[in-house]
C-alpha cells in the first residue's frame, strides 16, 4: 500500500523531485574500481622499481596521493549544487583555453615528449583531463540553452558552433598535444551529447564526416601514428621495434589464461610490458587474474555504464541530463580505447583505464567528474524521465539544494520497481 | 509515428530511444571484447604463454665457490690463496639522464676519471657499459649510497694471495674466465674449480632473476676442493731470497731452485726468477714469466748427470766406488774429439770419486764404455743399458705428472736411431746431448740416493673436499730398485767426496757443522745454439746436492742461466747457492744429524 501512494506520488511530482539519497552503488562500483587500480599498482610496483631503479614505494605512493585528492574532488563535487557548474561554465572553458596556452610553452623532454604536461614542481598535470571536464560542462550547457530556445535543430546556431569545437579539438589536442586517444574522447563526447540530445540524424552524419576527415588527417600527419596503425594491422611484423608494447600488452593478456597467474606472479611488469601501471595495466590484470579476472572487470564496468545510464534516465532537467551522459561517454569511450589496444583490436593510444590506471590527473578529474554525477544522483525521480524538462523546474531544484529544507526522502533508482505505465 | 507524436513532448522517449541504441552499442562492443579476451587467454593461450617463456624464461650458472690453496708453515698449515669478493661498477645508459653530474659522483666515490665515466655513460644504443673494475667492499658501498640511477654493482670472485708473489709460477692464476691458468692451478683446475650450479629462472627484462617465480629450478653449485700443498711457506720464502741473491750475485737474470724430499718425493720449495705478482698477471708483458721453469723448461743439465751415469755404472757392477783406470783425456769417438772443459786432471791414473770431484767427461764416458765391457767404444750394449737407465730408472724424458700446468717431458736421445751414437752416447753421460727439468733430476738423484726408490715428484699434500672429508695422499711410488741401496751408500759417499775436495779447494763457505753429511756436484752446461754445435761463451751453471745425515733428507737443485761471473758457471754461479741453501736446511729445519755424532 505504501509502496504504491509513493509510486503515485512521485509519478506527480516529476519535475519537482527533491533530494534524496544518492546513488551509493555507483560510488560502491568506482571505489571497487579504484581499489583495483591500488592493489595491482602495489603488487606490480617492486617490478616497475626494479626496472627504473627507482623507490619500491614510489608508484604506490604517487597512486594513494592520486587516490586522495581523488576522494577530495569527489567530495568537493559531490556537494556543490549542479546550478554551481552551470554559472561557471564558461570561466571553466577559459580555464581550460588558459591551460592549453600554458601547455604549449611547457617545454618537452625525454621524459615528456609532447606538449600535454605542465610540470610544477614533482607534479605533472595532464591539461586534456582538464579539458575533458570543462566540455563536459560547456557542452551540458551549451545544448541545454539550445533546447530552451528550441533551436536545437538549428543549423547556424546550433550545429556550427558543435562543429567549430570539434575542429578546435582537432587542432588543440590531437595535433598541438598529440592527444589523439584523448581527442577521440571528447569527440565521442561531443557526439554523444549532440545524439541524445536529439539533433536530427542527418546533421549527425555530418559531424561524422567531419571526424573522419580529421582522424584521417591526424593519422597521415604524424609518422609514429602511421606507425602504430601499421603496427596494429600487422601485429606481429615489428614485435622488436615500434611494434613492442603491443605485442608485449597481447603476451601479458595471453599468458595469462583461464586464471592467470596470481596477484604475485606478474612477469611482464618487470620492465617487459611498456607503461606497466599505467595505460597497459588491463593487460597486466590479464596476465595476473586470467579471464576470469578480466571478464569481472569488465561485469564491474558494465554496471557502472548501466548505472550512468539509468541516472541518465531519470535526471529531472537536460542540464543535468547531458552531464552524465557526457560522463558516460567519457568513461565508456576511455574504457574501449583502452582496453581495444591492449587487446590488438585498436591501434595503441596513450589513454588510462578509468579508475583504476596509474595516473594522477585522469584519477582526479574522473572523480570530480563522478562527484558531480553524484550530486545528481539526488535528484533523480521514480519515473523514467525525458530530455525536455523545462530549465525553469532544474532551477527549482537547484534553488532546493541551496535552502537545505529539501525533504531527504530514500530514493535511489536501483531500489525501486522501474514503474512502467 | 502518429502525427500526434510529433506535438507532443514525446521526444523524451525519442531521446530516451537514442540513449537505449547508444547503451546497446556499448555492450555490443563489451561483447566483442569478452569474445578477444576468450580468444587470447582461453584459446590461443598456449601461444602467448610460450611466446612469454620465451623472452622471460633464462638458464644461468651459478658459480661454485673455487678451493683454496693452503701449505705448511711451522705453525701449522696457512692460506696462501684465498677468494675475495671484487665488484664490477656498471652503468645503463639509457637510464642515467646527467651523464656529467653521476661521472663525477662516481669518480669522487671510487676514483677515476669523471669525464672518462661521463664518456662511457654517454655511449649510446648500449645498456650495460663497464665503468670500474675490482671494486673493494669499501668503494662498492660508497657507489651504493649515493643511490645512482642507472649505475650499479656486480659481485665477482677473484683470487687474493696473503703472501703476495710468494711462489708465484708454482701456484698460477685464474684467468678472466675462470681458468686456473700455469701452475696449480692449471693442473687441479676441475678439482678446485668445483661444478657449478644451474639457475633456470624467470627474470625481468634486464635478465635478474624473479625470487617468486614457480617456474624456477635450481641446482646448487659443489664448491671445489681446498688443497694443502707439500711446501713449506717458510723455507719457500728463504729460498726465493737466497734465490735473488745468489742470480744478483753470479750476475744472471734468470734461475731456478727446487728443495725435495728424497723420501716421500714431496716438493719443499721451489722458485724461478723473474717472476710476477698472481694478483696482477693480467699487467705481465712477458708471458715466459708464468712459466715455472724448474717444471716446464728443460735443459741441458751438464755435469751434475755425471752422478746419474756412476751411479747406473756402480748398480751394475761394472765398476766399484775405488776402481782406478787409465784416462786418457780425450776419446775419438765417431770422428769427434770427447774431451774435458771442466777442471781437467790431464791424461794419468784416475778413479770414480775424481771423475765427480774434478768433473772429468772423459772419465763419465770411460763409465759408460764399461757398461758395454769396451773400453774406447761407446757400443750398442753400453747405449742401450745408459739408455734403460736414463729412462726407466731414473725416468728422465717422460712427465713426472707433478701437480703443474705445462711440464715438460725433456728428451733422451735414443740408442739405437741416428748418426754419430757413440759421440751422442758419449755427452749424455755427461749430462749434454739430451735435456731434462730440474724437478725430473731431483726426482732421479732422491731416488738414486734414498735406497733406490723413485717417488712421484708432487706438491699436494691433502685435500679436502665441499663435504669436509679430507684425503691425505700417500707417496706414489713409481719404481723399486732404481739402483740398489748399496750404491745409494756409495753415491752418498761420492758425492760427500766432492763437497770436502772443493772445500779443500778454497771454497770455504761448503764448510759445514760436523755431523751433517753434505752433498753435491757442479754442471757447467754448454748452450745449444740452434743454428748448430754450442755457444763458445754461454754456460748455464747447475747443481745438484742433498742435506742429510745417516741419510740424504733433502735434495736440492739449482740452475743459473748464463751467468756472468767468470770461471766455471757450476762453480762459481750455481754451487754458492747450493751452499746457502744447505746452510738454511741446516739451520732452521730440523736436519737430522749422522747417528753417533
């Protein structure tokens, strides 16, 4: 009986949802995935010691610093009201836009061969993480006004500007940081967002094109990337030279078999397998936990999509809306391009794992990322929503946060029957 | 789609719909991941396993520990070659980012040339570049402390020597590789060496081996045997001095002396000169300096054989200790003259014991004829019974198989192939016209003087095994009835002679303590040109005696090449030496005097 007026209830108050629980699952899956990334780290940092005659305490170190700073911009995302990014979103796009300027006068090195780090003191920032976060508010933005105008079909006002940041992007990060790996995310980002948003397929198309035209570009116009796809068509033909980490990445997953060899027992990270901790580390859980091991990570990952995407589902305004799924379409797309090149299925990008590779800055903008998506997971409503929620109800429930009188009513989308009518 | 639909904000499920095709495609493409990853780590992987094992998997030897090599002292038994750990300091270039900086760190802990180190550190397309050698503990710790990327230490054993370049040639040294090189430890290299172990391990990509590999076997190394030597390092030590001075002396650069105990065949003492420090043969130019040539170089030993020859001739009885006979000083034999070089008593009534005491040659062949029962040939029964003598009893001109690296076998002319026999026959008696070692004499005269028993010449005395089990090894006897012991007496006697006569002479310092019973006999060798007949002017000058009382307990010979002193090399070079070294034995190691006396 209860169980149905509340059903009822909320079926009324579709646009007026107040705070609730948030999604605890989710925030249970990313720390599952996180702790991953800590216990691999750490049983696999003797070898990377070893083998750069470094500190045995050095990689586990930088990766609980990670960790915790991870866990403070969850935190710190994870209270701020989703209005908060709304109002600075363009002051994040100039940041983002200052970081790229920084970025390029950084000077490179052996150890940083591209313009994709600006290194203060021990620390190194990765500046397409930031970049990441800014679009992803920019973008939430930049649509959500588009819908309230109703000019989302609007070629001019709409498409042009999409397709100006796509070849901004293109220019920025694949090119000046030789970031394809993170410039294809952002451009699933932009595509994602632009899709569920419900711009006309055909204009989809278009903006298809155009990033083929780029990737193809990209590609022509660099010799270590023609490189890596030749090496990717022909996997085993330069397994000595350019072709190494990839057949090195396919051998630790391979060896790894049925049930791998044990937590313990990771031959390929003693300076076999290039970037052991980091953008190779899913072949080091191969090689350490088997198929068995690889197919739970990927179960874990899969939940995790299907949480976003129920979130997704039920989000009370577009602002909200287009933010997760901005944030599904980051992890996701990270998460193939990652584990596609371990697996010989995609050429070789230099991108993390999601959570769990050894990274500082992706860790941080990822949790902040999931911080916000947490906020958001407060406001969701029983009911399966759509897209068009006025930007009039999103500011209500952003005013609801501010005021703190919201009636905290346990909600969580995983607990509840999904209503159908 | 209803017209409706399109009026209505049924875009939401639209929107939604696009979501669900893009949440689709994602675990559309999950799926194709989890069927690569069933793919490579259930299907192909034997494949990948093996291509793993095939970069990770490395076979090494484990080094067995090498024996060490002791010998007697009056203390008892000491260490004169002992292992030490030396590091080799390494850098990986692609690991050290400032060169210049880690070159003068390097340099300031273990010395060097920073920019040398710099250098080398810079070398490119390399990970392994030797910076130092021979490392002490000490300088090795100080390189580790300064935590150096990319620079590190390798353990290797090396041989230590207490004593320094106490007998140097005797004992040799162990090579770049591992190899006992001359000496000992040339000869008894698998005994010291031990057998190494097997390590088949995983390693990581610079090839140590992973502690936590299952995939591992290990074989343990068996460490070599400890071997004690026969000598003795105190007398050793007065030897090489006296040694020195003697060559100093008698104005030569090069020589040998050897100490032996005529009754068990154990080599005493025993040196060459020059010689070299072991811990440093690698800074040796002349490569005839880790010879040991009382072993490994023969020569025609002279006159000292004339106590060989009377005592074949006594041991058949074709003549006594006082039988007198005509010498004529000099003998045509196969159109050549025989005569004498030595103090020559000139043609008149001679006997045995002035044949030795003034050397006559003509006298050692006059024994020799007699062994064939013809006075004035040399025939084929006397070749042949010298020839039996020379080889079978006293063993010359074959290995004595000592415990050495490199022994020569010397050579005996045979007596029944070739021109000019009989003149042949003749200078071996005499000790020319064949050659042998000095080891292989002191060997023959020990058996000639100790009742006629030949010992095996050997320098090990015991050796014990990785286990702990320590074998003694007993003299080896390699033949009876060398001559019988009768002529033992007589030779002793004879030789006693000649030590008294050159007293006599003038050569005071062969005056010794009352009691003892000393022996020798001078060679005065003539030097084989090889372009034919002898050098006019080059001698070596050797000798051969013995310490004794009731019976001989040491022998002794010594060589001096070319000697520039004047008069007779043997004389005047080798028996000076001879004499400190029997004033030595007398001395300070326990020579039992004459019973009675």
């Amino acid at each position: 009986m209860d169980g149905r007026r509340r059903r009822t209830l909320a079926a009324t108050t579709v646009g007026a949802v107040r705070r609730h629980k948030p999604d605890y699952l989710l925030l249970i899956l990313a720390s599952l995935l996180l702790t991953i990334g800590l216990v691999v780290v750490y049983s696999i940092s003797p070898g990377l010691a070893a083998s750069q005659r470094i500190s045995q305490n050095h990689f586990i170190t930088k990766q609980l610093i990670a960790v915790l700073l991870g866990a403070a911009g969850f935190a710190a995302a994870s209270v701020l009201p989703v209005e908060f990014w709304r109002r600075n979103a363009k002051n994040l796009a100039v940041l983002a836009v200052i970081g790229c300027v920084v970025v390029m006068i950084t000077p490179i090195n052996a150890t940083y061969p591209a313009h994709r780090w600006i290194r203060l003191g021990g620390f190194s920032f990765q500046v397409a993480e930031l970049i990441k976060l800014a679009l992803l508010v920019y973008l939430a933005a930049f649509i959500t006004t588009q819908l309230k105008k109703g000019k989302m079909t609007d070629f001019k006002s709409t498409l042009q500007p999409l397709l100006y940041l796509l070849l901004g992007i293109g220019i920025v990060v694949a090119k000046a940081q030789s970031d394809l790996g993170s410039a294809g995310v952002m451009v699933v980002m932009i595509v994602a967002a632009a899709f569920t948003a419900g711009i006309p397929l055909k204009r989809i198309v278009l903006i298809g094109g155009v990033v083929l035209v780029l990737v193809t570009l990209a590609i022509a116009s660099s010799g270590y990337r023609r490189e890596r796809l030749a090496n990717f068509l022909h996997p085993q033909s330069n397994c000595q030279g350019s072709g190494y980490q990839a057949c090195q990445a396919l051998i630790s997953v391979g060896s790894g078999g049925l049930f791998g060899l044990g937590l313990g027992y990771s031959v390929q990270a003693y300076g076999y397998l290039p970037e052991a901790s980091n953008d190779s580390i899913f072949a080091i859980i191969g090689e350490k936990f088997g198929f068995i091991g690889t197919f739970i990570i990927l179960v874990i990952y899969g939940a995790f999509i299907t949480r976003l995407k129920q979130i997704i589902e039920r989000t009370a305004d577009s602002f909200s809306r287009l933010l997760v799924v901005g944030v599904m379409a980051w992890f996701s797309t990270q998460m193939i391009i990652n584990v596609g090149a371990m697996l010989g299925l995609l050429p070789l990008k230099g991108i993390t794992l999601p959570l769990i590779s050894q990274g500082g800055t992706s860790l941080v903008f990822m949790t902040a990322a999931l911080g916000i998506v947490f906020q958001i997971s407060r406001y969701t409503s029983y009911k399966i929503t759509g897209p068009n929620i006025t930007t009039d109800e999103a500011s209500r429930i952003s005013n609801n946060s501010f005021d703190g009188r919201g009636v905290r009513r346990p909600h969580n989308p995983a607990l509840v029957t999904r209503p159908r009518t | 789609m209803n017209p409706e639909s399109r009026t209505r904000p049924s875009k939401t499920s639209s929107a939604n719909r696009r979501l669900y095709v893009w949440y689709g495609a994602l675990l559309f493409v999950g799926l194709i991941v989890i069927l690569r990853l069933f793919y490579l780590q259930v299907i192909r992987h034997d494949y990948y396993r093996q291509a793993a094992l095939n970069d990770q998997l490395k076979q090494y030897s484990i080094p067995a520990e090498r024996g060490v090599i002791q010998a007697h002292d009056s203390t008892g038994i000491v260490p004169i070659v002992l292992n030490q750990k030396l590091y080799t300091l390494y850098g990986d270039p692609t690991l050290v980012k400032k060169a210049d900086e880690t070159g003068a760190k390097v340099a300031g802990a273990v010395g060097g040339s920073a920019e040398e180190y710099a250098n080398l550190l810079k070398t490119k397309k390399t990970r392994y570049v030797v910076l130092a050698k021979r490392l002490s503990a000490v300088q090795k710790d100080s390189i580790t402390k300064l935590k150096l990327p990319g620079v590190g230490t390798q353990a290797q054993d090396y041989r230590t020597y207490p004593e320094g370049s106490l007998a140097a040639q005797l004992l040799g040294f162990v090579n770049n590789d591992g190899a006992g090189t001359y000496g000992i430890e040339q000869f008894l290299n698998s005994q010291l060496a031990g057998s190494p172990g097997m390590l088949k391990a995983i390693t990581d990509a610079a090839g140590v081996p992973l502690a936590a590999s299952r995939d591992n076997v290990q074989i343990n190394p068996k460490a070599g045997d400890n071997v004690v030597l026969s000598m003795d390092v105190g007398m050793q030590k007065q030897l090489e001095t006296i040694l020195k001075n003697g060559l100093d002396r008698a104005k030569s650069s090069s020589g040998s002396a050897l100490i032996m105990d005529p009754n068990t065949g154990a080599i005493k003492a025993m040196a060459n000169l020059p010689t070299y420090d072991p811990s440093q043969y690698y800074n040796v130019h002349d490569g005839n300096v880790f010879n040991n040539a009382a072993v490994s170089s023969p020569l025609e030993v002279g006159s000292v054989m004339k106590t060989l020859t009377a005592a074949a001739a006594l041991d058949q009885g074709v003549v006594g200790p006082d039988t007198s006979y005509y010498d004529p000083s000099h003998w045509l034999l196969d159109g050549s003259e025989v005569t004498n070089i030595e103090e020559d008593g000139g043609a008149g009534t001679q006997n045995i014991a002035n044949i030795l005491n003034l050397s006559i040659n003509t006298g050692a062949t006059w024994m020799l004829m007699q062994m064939g029962h013809e006075t004035g040939k040399v025939n084929a029964q006397a070749r042949d019974r010298w020839h039996d003598y020379m080889v079978n009893h006293y063993q010359l001109g074959k290995l004595t198989g000592i415990e050495q690296g490199y022994e020569a076998a010397g050579y005996i002319p045979p007596p029944d192939k070739g021109y000019g026999l009989q003149l042949t026959y003749a200078n071996t008696s005499f000790g020319q016209a064949m050659t042998a070692t000095p080891l292989q004499m002191a060997a023959a005269l020990s058996a000639a003087l100790n009742g006629g028993t030949y010992y095996q010449p050997h320098l090990v005395d015991r050796y014990t095994d990785s286990s702990g089990k320590t074998t003694i090894k007993k003299p080896v006897v390699v033949r009876q009835n060398v001559v019988s012991s009768k002529v033992s007496r007589q030779l002793q006697g004879l030789m006693e002679y000649v030590v008294a006569g050159h007293l006599q002479e003038g050569f005071s310092y062969l005056k010794f303590p009352a009691g003892y019973s000393v022996g020798g006999k001078t060679g005065t060798a003539q030097i084989a040109n090889p372009t034919g007949g002898y050098y006019a002017d080059k001698y070596n000058g050797t000798y051969m005696g013995f310490v004794g009382g009731d019976k001989p307990q040491y022998v002794i010979v010594v060589r001096v090449n070319q000697p520039g002193v004047g008069g007779y090399a043997g004389s005047q070079a080798a028996q000076p030496l001879f004499a400190d070294l029997a004033h030595m034995l007398i001395n300070d190691f326990n020579v039992t005097p004459r019973s009675g006396s």
